[in-house]
C-alpha cells in the first residue's frame, strides 16, 4: 500500500473542497475573518456529514490569482486551517492559488495538514496568472530542510493554463513522479470541465501504478466511470448548493455522490 492509499485508509477517496471568500491581501476582502471562518468549519463540516473522505482547503475567493500571495494572506489561510483541523480528522490538504509551493509547504508543515496540492511541478506553463515556471526542484529542497510525511498531488497539464513549451504526456508523468510526489491529478481546461475517461485511462497507464486522481468536473452521474479507472477525485462544484461553485457545501449532495460508489 502506498502512501496515498495510507492517507485514506484503502479507499478511493472522494476529496472535497472548502473554497475560501476573499481573504485579506484579495482585491475581494470583505473584512470580516470571522464569517471566512465560519463558511469555511460549514463547508468542511457538510463535507464530513455527506461522507467525504477528505478536504482541500483553498483560497478560492482570491482572483485574480497571482503566482505569489501576501504575508497577511498566507497568515490568514493558517489561521483557517488551524481551526479547520481543530474540527476534524479528515484528511486534510492545502491549495494557496496559484501554484505558490512555499506557502502550501509552510501552512501545511505549521497546521497539521496532510497534503498540498500543486499545479505546476514539472512542466513551463503560461496563463491569466503569468508564467509559471516549475518548481519541483525548489519544492523538494523546501521539503528536505522542513521535512515531515506531506504528500505531494501534483497537476499534469493543470487547468486554466496552456503549455509555454510542448512536453508529451509519458514525458511529464515521468518527470513529476521521479520528482518525488505522490500523486497524479488529471484535469479539464477549466473549473467544473471534466477530463475524458480516456484521458485518465492514458495518464494511469503511464503512471507505473503512482495513483491518479481525476480533479475536475466529476458529478453524481460520472463519478461511477471516473473511479472505474482512476484512484479518487477531487469535488468542487457538483458538491455545492444548486451544482453552483461559488455556493455552499450541500451534505445532501455529498451523500448522494458517496452512496454512488457503495
């Protein structure tokens, strides 16, 4: 058993999202960290009841998404992930848009956490948020100076980017796992677009049994067929009130997509 399957106990785990509001440092702020908390214990907490196996904490709220965050930010994202793993076991991750490695390192080395979830860690790639170059190498270095047992999913081809440079699927594959992380996470182009079944059959077949996790646009009526061929999924939107990403968790919703895989 390897280290993901460890994390979830064998299963192939439904993964959740707390999709954050603006938090300070966001051209989105609100001012009120208390009611970012409050939405955020709710979410993970609907998560927990419906049967998720696990949660991502995200700084969802936070667009336009740069390639760094603030200090005020990353102190802001800590203290919600404190208290989030204050109230639950589940296995938790983190996800500081977009693709700033050093922060998820941080809060999830500081908190308690079980994961991060990186974008770009082995390829060049270019979209709203700028040039992103990889940072696996710099990652693992951050990893080796503060190490502890966080694993690493990382996006192949990640969403809402396109390729600076060309790079063949069995050529990223390779590059990310040899890397060091733990896990694959095949995407759509965008939020709530899913892959195709084929695409995660391709990237679990050059994945020399590393797992895969479809992480976009997975939904009660799909989540069968994805799961058929991959190691679990990542689940924002179809999670939500109404199916809308920018709505609460709705248990409900969550136990009728849990109940799909009994």
């Amino acid at each position: 058993m390897n280290k993901f399957q460890r994390l979830f106990q064998g299963a192939k785990p439904i993964i959740g999202m707390v999709h954050l509001k603006p938090l300070p440092g966001s051209p989105g702020y609100g001012g009120d960290m208390e009611e970012i908390c409050r939405a955020a214990l709710a979410d993970l907490a609907a998560l927990e009841k419906g049967g998720a196996h696990g949660a991502i904490v995200e700084n969802f709220g936070d667009v336009p998404y740069g390639a760094k965050t603030e200090p005020v930010t990353q102190a802001a994202m800590a203290h919600i992930a404190t208290r989030l793993r204050a109230a639950s076991a589940l296995p938790l991750g983190i996800n500081v848009q977009f693709n700033d490695y050093e922060a998820e390192w941080a809060i999830a080395y500081a908190c308690g956490l079980d994961f991060i979830r990186v974008e770009v860690f082995a390829e060049h790639r270019m979209g709203p948020n700028g040039y992103l170059a990889p940072c696996g190498p710099e990652l693992m270095r951050l990893k080796a100076r503060y190490p502890r047992d966080i694993l690493l999913l990382a996006d192949v081809h990640v969403k809402h980017t396109f390729p600076v440079v060309e790079q063949p699927l069995d050529f990223t594959v390779e590059s990310i796992l040899e890397g060091g992380a733990d896990a694959l996470i095949c995407t759509g182009l965008v939020t709530g677009k899913s892959p195709s079944v084929a695409d995660v059959e391709e990237m679990k077949g050059l994945s020399g049994g590393a797992p895969v996790i479809v992480g976009s646009g997975v939904s009660e009526k799909t989540v069968r067929d994805y799961l058929a061929v991959s190691d679990g999924a990542i689940i924002g939107s179809s999670l939500k009130v109404d199916g809308v990403v920018t709505n609460p968790v709705d248990a409900a919703r969550v136990a009728r997509l849990t109940e799909r895989l009994g």
